[in-house]
C-alpha cells in the first residue's frame, strides 16, 4: 500500500511542479510514530515522490 501512496503522490507532485510550484512538501508522521512499523520500507516508499521531481521536495517527519 505504501508504494501505491508513493506512486499517487508522485504523479501529484509532478503536476504541481509541472505547474510551476516551487517548493512540494510531504509531512509523513509515521516515521516518527511508527518508525519500527517502516524501517524496512518507509524511506524507499517516500523516495519515490521526492527523487522523481524537477521542483525543491521536502519531506516533514515529525
């Protein structure tokens, strides 16, 4: 499921870029709240979205 989230918000974040946003934020809470639940996952789910991108990516973990 989360691979499918990453693959969703990739194609949003490309559109937002490609419409000229200069900056795409991601907050994603679990890696704090949760982080035993996405060690073996969670960072190459979220690298999807953010490496892809021609705009500035940030992700929010808190």
């Amino acid at each position: 499921m989360a691979f499918a989230w990453a693959d969703a918000i990739n194609v949003e974040a490309k559109a937002l870029a490609d419409a000229g946003a200069a900056v795409v934020q991601f907050d994603e809470p679990v890696f704090s709240r949760c982080p035993a639940k996405v060690a073996g996952w969670g960072i190459a789910a979220l690298d999807i979205p953010i490496t892809l991108q021609d705009a500035n990516i940030g992700a929010l973990i808190i």
